[in-house]
C-alpha cells in the first residue's frame, strides 16, 4: 500500500533510516520532511550520514510556538495527503510533526501508524507528552517499544476493535546495534575535541521546560558552569541546539557560559561523532529522551536534567538518575557506582522488521485509497 511517512527531527531520521529501507521492499512510502529541525547538522548530515532516502516533499516549517508550527503544517500536510492518496500515514515519537501527520491522516480518513506508541512521562506540561497521548488515540497500529508502553495503552483503554497494539522494540536500538562496533572505540571524535575517553561529561539541553523560562535557563546555566569548575569529572563538552543557542544569546548568558573554564561549547554534531562522544563519556546529562536512550545502550550512566522520564525502564535498572536541574543531586549521581548488569530492555535489533510485518497484517485489513 502506500504509505506517507513525516519525519521532522534528528531523533525521527534515525527512526526513520531503520524503517524506510525495510517499508519500501513491501510498500510504497513517499517520506515527507517537515523541517522542523531545519539546522543542516540536526537535518541533512543525519540523511546523508546513515542512508535514509532524500524526502520527496520538504515543507521547511520551522519556528514559530508549538500551536503555530502544528497548525502551518496541518495546512502543508493537507493536500500532500490529497495529492499522494496514501492508504495510511506513518509517524515517529512525539513532536509537532507527529501530531500533525496524525492529525492530517485521521480527518481525511486515512489509518495511522504510530512507532514509538505507548510511552508516557505523565507530565502533561510538556508539549512532548500531549503530542504522544494524542496520536496514540487516534492511531490504528500502535508500535511499542516496551512491555511498559504497552502496559500504559491498555490502561487507557486503548486496543480494543480497530485498534491494534504490538510491542516491537525499539527501533533507534536497530541502528545503534548496526554502528556500535564503529563508533564504540572511534577515537576521531575525541581527538578532534582532545578528550580522553571516560574523563569528559557530555551535556545536552533543548526542552522547552529548560531553556525557555528565563529562570531555568539560568539555572541551567549555573548547573553547566559548576560542573565546569569543579573539574574532578573532566570537561563539560556540550553541542549546543540551536533552539538553546538562540535563547542564551537572547538571554545574554553565552558569553558567560562560553568564557566558563571546562565548559566546551561545540556545534551540533552527526550521528556517528556524537554516539562516539556518547559511548567514551563518563557520563551523559540530558533533557532528551533520545540520549537517555542511546546512553543506557552505551552502557554508559545518564543523569535526566528532567523530573520525569517517558523511558522509566532506565531509571528502574540504575543507569539513569533524574536530577532536574539540581546540582547536589549531579554531584550525587555522579558517585554512583555502574550497575552490574544492563538487559536488553528495548529489542534485539530487529524492531524495524516486526514494524514492517505489523504494517503488511494492517495492509491485509484495509481497502480504498492507497491499496496496490
């Protein structure tokens, strides 16, 4: 059948690059790239880099409020549904373009496919958690990376007729399984930065609920620059998103972070040098689900600059702390001794190829627009 696919962000290429290859031996995907993450090193490099096919459409939507970005492509996405005729629409995660792709496909009829279903921090304040519960209630084939995503569908009723629920793993895990052996001991990422593998800290920060108030994004600032003067864990090598680029210029606290001795603040970088820098860290402190993620598969302790994680496996097996933006509680996690053991909470590598067979049995039930 075919398939409209909408990517927007570093987290939904990687996603994306796992299941475009795989979709297209049995269907038809015309892959749209919103633009949300507009920046060539959130953007492009991640197409190149790990071989995902160039986007048919791009719609270079960017900026803006969350409402106002969702709506420009709600009306983008319309008639490229119109146009395509697909018989369903795919989507990754939780952002803007997720809702809006689903959105799209439920008004104008279409099935949607969720990957990444189920997961929840409970937090309503954030614009991630609405987007994911909202899609979720609209979806027809729900992908689950866990057992606990699964589990937190069927709490709120979903699964039922119509609704399908399948946990297939974790689809980022495919890729980060096919590049460990190229990145676990690539010494060209540190050399270029002049780090010693487990004697740095790796720092990333781009929510809303961080950088966005003017009071956390100095707190934020504060917690950085501690950990830069303190010293005793190495430097803080921190690749700057430019959403938090933007709001720390605004705020007039670059210069300061900047000038901050072991602070090192760096460009965004691509998929393989940063997994590098990830797997040769000592430890990695983020506001993202992504990196929590490609932490704990590194085997290599993550501290959530949050108070809520969606990926609570993590923090039940030891090797992520939520610590939010307190600074004792960094210091704290930091002592913490590696846990012994780090199953394999979220596949074996093969998600992408459970996606697929979900969506042939989806294929098998549906007629009309978009069946070949």
């Amino acid at each position: 059948m075919r398939i409209v696919t909408v990517v927007g962000n570093r987290p939904q290429f990687i996603k994306a690059a796992a299941v475009s290859g795989k979709l297209r031996e049995h269907h038809d995907e015309v892959l749209v790239h919103t633009g949300q993450h507009h920046d060539d090193a959130l953007s492009r490099v991640f197409f190149e880099e790990l071989g995902l096919p160039r986007p048919e459409r791009e719609l270079e939507i960017a900026g803006g409020s969350n409402v106002s970005q969702t709506a420009r492509m709600l009306g983008a996405l319309e008639p490229i549904v119109a146009v395509t005729d697909p018989a369903a629409v795919l989507v990754f995660g939780d952002t803007n373009s997720t809702l809006a792709g689903a959105l799209v496909a439920a008004q104008m009829r279409r099935a949607v496919i969720h990957v990444e279903a189920g997961m929840r921090s409970f937090d309503r304040t954030m614009p991630e958690e609405l987007n994911r519960v909202l899609v979720d209630h609209i979806a027809e084939l729900l992908l689950c990376p866990s057992e606990t995503a699964a589990a937190n569908l069927a709490a709120e009723g979903l699964g039922g007729v119509g609704t399908t629920v399948e946990v297939v793993g974790d689809v980022m895990v495919d890729v980060a399984l096919q590049w460990q052996p190229h990145v676990a001991a690539n010494g060209a990422a540190l050399g270029a930065l002049q780090l010693q593998a487990g004697d740095f800290l790796l720092l990333t920060a781009h929510r809303a609920g961080n950088v966005d108030p003017p009071e956390r994004l100095r707190a934020l600032v504060a917690l950085v620059a501690a950990l830069g003067a303190h010293g005793a864990f190495g430097p803080v090598v921190f690749p700057v998103h430019p959403r938090t680029r933007e709001r720390l210029h605004a705020a007039g606290l670059w210069e300061e972070l900047d000038a901050t001795p072991g602070v090192r603040l760096i460009e965004p970088l691509p998929y393989a040098a940063f997994s590098a820098l990830v797997y040769q860290a000592r430890a990695v402190l983020t506001d993202s689900g992504g990196v929590q993620k490609e932490a704990y598969l590194a085997g290599v302790p993550c501290l959530t600059l949050r108070d809520s994680t969606e990926w609570v496996e993590t923090v039940l097996n030891g090797w992520n702390t939520l610590v939010d933006l307190d600074g004792e509680a960094v210091m704290t996690a930091l002592a913490l001794k590696r846990p012994n053991e780090r199953p394999a909470l979220y596949g074996d590598g093969h998600a992408a190829e459970r996606c697929v067979h979900a969506i042939d049995a989806l294929a098998a039930t549906l007629a009309g627009p978009g069946v070949l």
